[in-house]
C-alpha cells in the first residue's frame, strides 16, 4: 500500500504535464532526420501499449486519443521521411516499413481483443525492427558523434513505451511466451542506457541536468515494478510514470539535436 500512495502521489504530478509540442515539417537535416526517425520506433510500442490498455478499459478515452494521435504522427513522419530520403538503401527499408505499416494500422485502430492483441505485439515488434534499421543507416551516414546522442536518447523514448506495453501484456494476462522477459529486458536496457548518456563527454549542463532529473526520477519509478511480483498490476500507474518518462526523453533528445556540430 505505501508503494501505491508514493504512486499516487507521483501521477497526480505527471498528469499536470503535457505532451510535448512535435512539429509537423520537411525535414531539413540530417539530424532531424535521425530524430523522426527514432520516433517512429517509439510510436510503434505507444500504438500497441494504447490498445492493451483500451483492450483492459483503463483510461479508454484518453487511451484512444492516444492511439489516433500515434497513428497520425507515424503516418505523417513516414512522410516525411520518404520525401528527404537521396539514398537508395533508406528509400527500401522506407518501403518495407510502408508495406508492414499497412497492416499493423489495421490491427491497431479494430476493436481490441486478446487474440488480436498478441497478434499485434508480434506486429509492433516487426515495425520496430524495421524503423529501427532506417536509424541505424542514417547514423551511418555522418561521422557526428552527436548523432549517435540522438539515437541512443531517442531508443529510451521507444524504451519507456515498450516498459509500459509488456507490462499492460502481463496484467491482462496474455498467453505469449516470454512477455516477462521482455519486460525485464526492457527495463535494463533503459537503465543500461540512462547511465551511458549521463556520462557522455559531448553533453552541456542543460543536457545533464534533464539527464540527472531523468535518473531521480527512474529510482523512483523502478520500485513500482516490484508490485508485479505479488501480481498486483496497476496499469494505470505505470502507464502514467513512463509517460513522464517519455516526455522527459522527447526533451532530452531535442537538446542533443540542438547542439552545434
């Protein structure tokens, strides 16, 4: 119970924040491009964390919104991105994450039932794995070391979403192998992470402050996950704090966009 009231306490503070403002533009250059980029690998985890958690009525308005505006943004950013493509390789991995985009949108926005949701999770994991390549190839094609700053803040935005989409997998009780291991997964990777960026020689105070704001903030957050040993999910919760975490990480990676070359 004194785990739960310190949650209560932390998403009464995050419901006061708003997303952060994205805009809708040509991409201009090469890190913006990285930026988007990386975004769709979160938004690919956010759609399917929407519809665990309409699939479980927790939030349902505020979670449909959610997932018509994660379907948009990905939509429009994959736009976005096939326009400022010159190379032939981006442009194919392009095309393969359109024809798997196709079908996942239609999972995603149909009513929510369990055995369409395991086949969505296996879905959103196949969008990401491509989004995730169109990254990796764009960061490739500069020698910045800032840009590997980029990827490397925008994958825990993706992270704090995939945190929050095996968790809503588990306390619905989804029969998929391996939703508890990829939970855990996730929750190291992010840890693993935070600690790489923290220690990063190219950031400025802005940048460490935020990241130092991020750290305290995780401490907290990660003690909520011990409620799941007992299975005593709170979704709603959880589903709250990593949206903080989100929009801390949405912040931080535009500081790192924003630094002279």
């Amino acid at each position: 119970m004194r785990h739960i009231r310190n949650f209560s306490l932390l998403v009464l503070s995050l419901l006061a924040l708003s997303w952060s403002h994205i805009v809708i533009a040509d991409i201009t250059d090469l890190d913006e491009a990285i930026n988007k980029a990386g975004r769709q690998r979160m938004l690919s985890q956010r759609i399917v964390k929407s519809y665990l958690l309409i699939g479980q009525d927790i939030q349902p308005d505020k979670s449909s919104s959610q997932l018509t505006e994660s379907v948009a943004l990905f939509e429009q950013q994959l736009g976005e991105l096939e326009a400022y493509s010159k190379s032939p390789q981006i442009s194919g991995q392009l095309k393969s994450v359109r024809k798997e985009w196709t079908g996942f949108r239609q999972l995603a926005t149909a009513k929510p039932t369990k055995d369409k949701a395991i086949e969505l999770i296996s879905a959103g994991e196949r969008v990401l794995a491509l989004s995730n390549k169109i990254v990796q190839s764009l960061e490739q094609q500069s020698g910045n070391p800032k840009n590997k700053m980029i990827n490397l803040s925008g994958r825990q935005r993706m992270l704090s979403q995939r945190i929050a989409l095996y968790y809503s997998a588990l306390s619905w009780n989804l029969e998929q192998a391996d939703l508890q291991n990829s939970f855990t997964q996730a929750v190291q990777e992010y840890d693993q992470a935070l600690h790489e960026l923290r220690q990063a020689k190219i950031n400025n105070q802005d940048i460490n402050a935020a990241l130092d704001k991020v750290i305290s903030q995780w401490s907290f957050s990660r003690s909520g996950f011990q409620l799941m040993q007992g299975q005593n999910f709170v979704p709603f919760i959880i589903a709250t704090t990593t949206e903080g975490m989100l929009k801390n990480m949405e912040t931080i990676t535009g500081l790192y966009e924003n630094l002279q070359s």
